[in-house]
C-alpha cells in the first residue's frame, strides 16, 4: 500500500456559497476553484490547507449522492481522500483484503484526478476515496 497523505476531506454541504461565509470569511480560507462534476451531479469548491484540501460538495440536483447523504445524515463531513501511488494496484489490494469496492476501476474526479470509493460498510463507516494525479 502506498498512501502518501490526506488528498482531502468531502465536506458535504447544502450551499457552497453559505459555507464559504465560514470556511473563507471566518477560518480565512481561501478557495481557488469551483466545479461542476456532472456524473456525480454536485458542484465542488476546493480550499488548502498546507498540503490538503477541503472539499465542499453541494447536489446539483436530488438524484445527486450528496442530495441522499445530506436527507438521512445531514450536512457534515461525507468521505476522507488519500492520495496513493498506482490507485489500480492499490484498489486490488485492499480488494484482495476482503474490502468492499464501490469503483472497481479509477475514474475521473474533480481537479483531473482519478478517483476510486471503498464502501464505508467496510471501511468502518468511512467513505474513502483513493486518488492519484495522472497527466
Ligand atoms: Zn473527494
């Protein structure tokens, strides 16, 4: 396994402009970038800290995953991100560990990366997100 830190951490929110009021008007944050996620259906804004990220992630409609997470947990944090090398073999790692997946292969996530979810059934109840940046 090869984690090298914590990628960031999804915040699920139910308006990236009002949560701004917090995380830039009164932690001093400052987010650099907004985007749309269409498979996913959410809207993102990314703020760093040092070397993580937070992620803010609204529903852009109510099919969207984060609409359902926010209707039975409400807002709050909704998965952690690890940043590893060679998320493939990684994902057949901890796959082979008995660890449920929810993509069994990367796809493409917000900032270009590609991304892979473990299930939180097996994870603790942590939706994880493995992430590897790949020009
Ligand atoms: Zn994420």
């Amino acid at each position: 396994m090869n984690i090298n830190k914590i990628e960031h951490i999804g915040i699920a929110v139910k308006s990236i402009e009002e949560s701004l009021k917090y995380y830039e008007g009164v932690l001093g944050l400052k987010c650099y970038a907004i985007e749309d996620v269409k498979d996913q259906k959410v809207k993102t804004a990314f703020l760093k800290i040092g070397e993580t990220k937070i992620e803010l992630l609204e529903a852009t409609s109510n099919e969207s995953p984060i609409a359902k997470f926010i209707e039975k947990k409400g807002t709050g944090v909704h998965h952690i991100a690890f940043a590893v090398n060679g998320i493939e073999e990684t994902l057949v790692a901890v796959e082979k560990n008995g660890i449920q997946l929810i993509d069994s292969k990367p796809r493409k996530g917000a900032e270009g990366l590609d991304i892979a979810f473990l299930h939180p059934k097996s994870t603790g109840g942590v939706l994880t997100e493995l992430c590897e940046k790949n020009d």
